[in-house]
C-alpha cells in the first residue's frame, strides 16, 4: 500500500496515492464483483490508503494481541469532541449512546425500540437502497415522501405523509447528509421536520453517516442539534469519511427524550461490533482530522472535475455537484437510455455505476456514480460512459 505524510497538516490528497494496478490488487466487493476491464465507481468505498493514525492504532492493538471484545466509551467520546470542534454541537452526551455494529443494523434496532411489526416508516426518496430492504426485512412498511425536484425534503409531501399515517406508531428514517443526492438538511429543514414528527406522533431515526464529508463552506447540522429533536435517535460512525466499512463500529445517539428508549437496547447488540473496529474509528475521530481534510479537499476538486467532463462528454446529463458524501447523482434521462442507463454504462462502456432504480421513487432514469478515486479513473469513466451511446 503507498503511504503518504500523515503527520504534515499539508497532506497529500488521498485519492491521488494509489495507482490503478494497487487498487486492483484489493479483494473487497467494490474491486472483485465486476471483471477486472470494469471501472467500479458503484459501492461507498473509497480508492485511499488509510490515515497513517488509523494504521497505526490498528497495528498496535495486532501486536498487543488487543482483539478482544469491545469496552469502555472512548469511542463516544471521541465523536463527542469531533462533534463540538467541527459542528460546534456541545449536546452529545456519552450517556446516551450505545455502540452498535454498524449503522444500517443501529438503524434497525433504533426501530425495533420506537415501531412495532407492520408499522409504517418514512422515507424520503430517492434514499439508499438498504432502507428499503432493511425496513421491509424487520416487517415494517415503508412509506415514501418523494424529495422535491430541487432534491430537498418537500416539506409539504412529508406532512402529507405523515398525516396518512392514521395514528399508527410510525418513524421517519431521515438521511442527513441525504444518500444519494448528497443534498445536506438545513437548520431551518430539520426544525420543520421536528415540529412536523411532533405533531403527528412520529419518531424521527436519523442516519448521519456521511456528516464528515460535506464540501468546503456546507455547515452540516446534527439532527439531535436542532429545537424540538429531543426525542430523536441518531446513528454515526467513522466508517464512510475515513474508508471503514470492513472494520465493523458505530454509535447510536439518543435526544433527551429518547433515553429511555436507547436503555432497552438489548445488551446483546454490544456484541456485534468489532474491538478492532472501535479502535480504528475512535484513531480516526481523534487523530484522523488532517487527513479527511486532505480528502475533502481532493473530494471537491473531483466535484469541479466531474462537471466539467460530464459538459464537455455528456452534456445531456443533469448533475448538481453535491453539497456532501462523495457520492454523484446524475440525472441520466436525455440520454434515451432508459429506466436504466447503468445497464448501458456497464455493458458498453465497462463502467460500474448504480441504478437509481433501486433507491425508490425518482430513481429512475438516474445512476450514483462514486467520484472517490483518482482524477484520471474519473475521467477514464467519463469517457467510457460517453463512448457508450455511440
């Protein structure tokens, strides 16, 4: 693996410190589902070696034989601090948090203690495809309110959601950063939220796994921050802004309001996260913050890149740079490619994007494309995906 300065507060950018030929010698899903002539640029996972902090903290802990079952609450701690100096919210107490194995399984446990089976859950979509999958799995009913064509909560939609509920014991499971249009909620957005989940009795799950990765001048805005989220659950977790997924680790926070709820947790679900995991993202959290500046930075300039080709190869395409994740949603639908442009993509351009189809409503027509690589890759696949419609 290349290795770059991580002690330099000038870091090197990330997503230039790997050749192609490193990055396929990986054996994780983004690098060995699709045949080696593919460009994945599908999966959340990022083309970076990991912070030197990170490395290093894993490392000790293998040496130490430190692999045992996961204690103590340094790692909410660690998110406490992070969370005051970069989004200067003070409310994140220890107390209300639990570990959890990662965020989408905190997801489901935070449901199973605020719905019962066949209760309904509300969505905003287009939404990460596991929410459907996961709610449906439990034995709940996922409701849709759409996203405006602006790509922001309509708030009218969802209070029309909300109010077809009929009184059952409901949840919205809100994205904050929003996956995949990387739209992030304003203060003004989420308190409307609150006030609307208060008055019509729902509770409000939100899944804020991106909330490091917001690019320069976005303010992201905890949800359990704003006015009347007192009764609100969050999850949060290292694991996407430092390339975590395959070490398992991730918080459950509680508003004031929710906990008791969070003190139902089953004792059991403390099991599932990994130690190792805990210790690589409590590094992150606490010593990593130089390096995802690094990686914001780099993620940016791939936004301003990404636009650029997308002008100059597919100007049919409809792309609004993303105010966080390093995820792009591209409205693919002049392209008289169909309800999936994605097949097209992949079968004559040999580029992995997604099909928007799967994350609901308003998917169709558009793919995710996971700009956390390379420059080049990038333009390589702008290129290819272009060569596709001829």
């Amino acid at each position: 693996m290349t290795s770059i300065q991580q002690e330099n507060p000038d870091e090197t950018n990330p997503l230039r410190a790997l050749t192609l030929d490193e990055l396929r010698r990986r054996t994780s899903m983004k690098w060995r589902t699709y045949p080696q002539d593919v460009l994945p640029l599908w999966v959340a996972e990022m083309d970076v070696p990991l912070a030197g902090p990170i490395v290093r903290a894993v490392t000790d802990a293998m040496e130490l034989g430190d692999t045992g079952y996961p204690a103590g609450t340094g790692y909410a701690e660690a998110l406490a601090a992070f969370a005051a100096k970069r989004w200067d919210w003070h409310g994140l107490d220890v107390a209300r948090t639990a570990i959890v194995p990662d965020v989408m399984l905190g997801v489901v446990e935070m449901l199973r203690l605020v719905t019962g089976p066949g209760d309904p859950v509300v969505v905003n979509s287009p939404v990460y495809p596991p929410f459907y999958q996961f709610i449906e799995h439990m034995d709940r009913r996922v409701v849709e309110a759409p996203l405006g064509a602006d790509g922001r909560i309509d708030l009218d939609v969802l209070e029309e959601a909300f109010g077809g509920l009929g009184g059952a014991r409901a949840a919205h499971l809100l994205c904050s950063p929003h996956n995949p249009t990387g739209t992030v909620h304003t203060a003004e957005e989420l308190t409307a939220v609150t006030e609307l989940a208060e008055r019509y009795g729902v509770r409000v799950v939100a899944d804020e796994i991106h909330a490091p990765l917001t690019a320069p001048g976005v303010e992201f805005v905890p949800y359990l921050s704003v006015p009347g989220a007192e009764r609100g659950l969050s999850l949060m977790s290292a694991s996407k802004a430092w390339n975590l997924a395959g070490l398992k680790a991730a918080l459950a926070v509680a508003g004031p309001g929710a906990a008791a709820d969070l003190a139902r947790l089953p004792e059991e679900v403390s099991h599932g996260p990994s130690h190792i995991g805990v210790i690589a993202h409590t590094a992150a959290l606490t010593d990593g913050t130089a390096w995802l500046d690094a990686l914001l930075l780099g993620l940016d300039e791939n936004r301003r890149l990404l636009a650029g080709l997308l002008d100059r190869h597919l100007p049919a395409v409809r792309y609004r740079p993303a105010e966080a994740t390093y995820l792009a949603w591209l409205d693919c639908r002049a392209l008289g490619l169909g309800d999936d442009p994605a097949e097209a993509f992949l079968a004559r351009g040999r580029v992995a994007v997604n099909s928007g189809i799967p994350f609901g409503t308003g998917g169709a027509g558009h793919v995710r494309l996971n700009l956390a690589t390379s420059p080049e890759v990038l333009t390589e696949a702008v290129r290819r995906m272009a060569a596709a419609l001829v």
